[in-house]
C-alpha cells in the first residue's frame, strides 16, 4: 500500500511541479498507521483529479480556447523562455527548476498543441530540441502584453528586466492599437459584442456585461 501511496503523491507532486518525497509516505504511515493508508490514497487520489482541468475546446470564447491551447503558468514560462531562443529540454530545465517529469509532460502538451515543434538534432544518444512554430511565434505580443501589465502593476523599473528600444536604449512602453484607426484599444470607443454565428449562452454574457 505504501507504495501506490508513494504513487500518488509522486503524481500530485509532479502536477504541482516537483519531484517525488519518499519522506512524506513515511510520515504519513507513521502519523496515521497503515489502517487510513486507503482512506488517504483516496483523498491524494481526488486531489490529483481535482488538479487536471477540463477541456475549454467546446467553448464559445476565444479567450478560453487560447488558454486551452497555451495551458497553464509553466507552459507560458516555456514560451517565454523559447521566445528568448531557448530550444533544448536541459536549457528550459535549469531556467525552470521544475521536475523533468513535468517538463516534459509540458513540452508535449505544447507540441500537441501546435505552438512548438520537437526536432531531433542528435542521432545517437537522440536528443531532441524544441523550436517555436508560426502559431507560437504568434504569442509573442501577447507575451510582451503580458510583461508590460506584470511590469506596471507588480515590478519596479530596477527589479528583473526591461523593455528597450534597441536602436536608442529608451525604454518601451507596449499598448493594444487597433490597425486600421490607430488608435488604442479601449472603451468606450473599442468593446466586445457577440459575432453572427455566436451562442445564445455568449450573448446572454455579454448582454449582462453592459
């Protein structure tokens, strides 16, 4: 029983991206005896069932389906990370500190997903990079977009790093414009309304958001 219990934690740690704890299966036989060994896999069980989301592909969102396809903070991190040129599993390992096992549950889920593309560059013993494809090199914006809010809202000027101009060294500064107009995205001139084919659910969300 120890074992499937070691199992189970071994999984929930790597969801939670970390490696497996023989001293936690210890502990817990020892403060709960092996009698509430089976009422505990059964609670790691759930709570490793509670950790892996359900699918959004059937969503009416764009916002939901990019997510369904980007996944999670780690899988942002990685395209941060291969944004920046990293391509090899041991260059996003020692960025990311996570465990191996879930970065490479990770780096498939991204490869399935379209946004990276695996390629082997060594036959023997093979080893494998993993290179950005159109639609990842696509979440670029959207990644700068994203360090611009976190800049602004939780990170002073003179912590991590910044957006500059690499012709004059200025910092930027990145917005959302529209193409056409120039001008940038917000209301009230720019908002959402419900697209001719969209469900009767997204209208109802977007009449209540007015």
């Amino acid at each position: 029983m120890a074992s499937r219990l070691g199992v189970w934690l071994s999984e929930l740690n790597t969801q939670a991206g970390y490696g497996r704890s023989q001293g936690s299966v210890a502990k817990l036989i020892r403060l709960n005896g092996r009698p509430q060994i089976k009422k505990l896999e059964l609670r790691y069980q759930l709570k490793v069932n509670a950790v892996r989301r359900k699918s959004l592909k059937g969503t009416d969102c764009a916002v939901a389906l990019a997510l369904e396809h980007v996944g999670d903070w780690w899988n942002i991190l990685i395209l941060r990370d291969a944004l920046q040129g990293y391509s090899r599993f041991d260059d996003f390992h020692q960025s990311l500190e996570i465990s191996p096992t879930m970065l490479t549950r990770k780096l498939n889920a991204l490869v399935d997903s379209g946004l990276l593309e695996k390629r082997q560059y060594l036959a023997r013993p093979p080893r494998f990079e993993y290179v950005l494809t159109p639609l990842g090199k696509d979440f670029g914006p959207v990644l700068v977009a994203l360090f611009a809010w976190g800049k602004r809202n939780f990170q002073s000027i003179d912590r991590g790093i910044v957006l500059v101009d690499s012709e004059t060294n200025e910092f930027a500064e990145p917005i959302v414009s529209d193409r056409k107009s120039g001008e940038i995205i917000r209301s009230p001139r720019f908002s959402f309304k419900a697209a001719k084919g969209s469900s009767a659910a997204t209208k109802r969300r977007l009449s209540r958001s007015r």
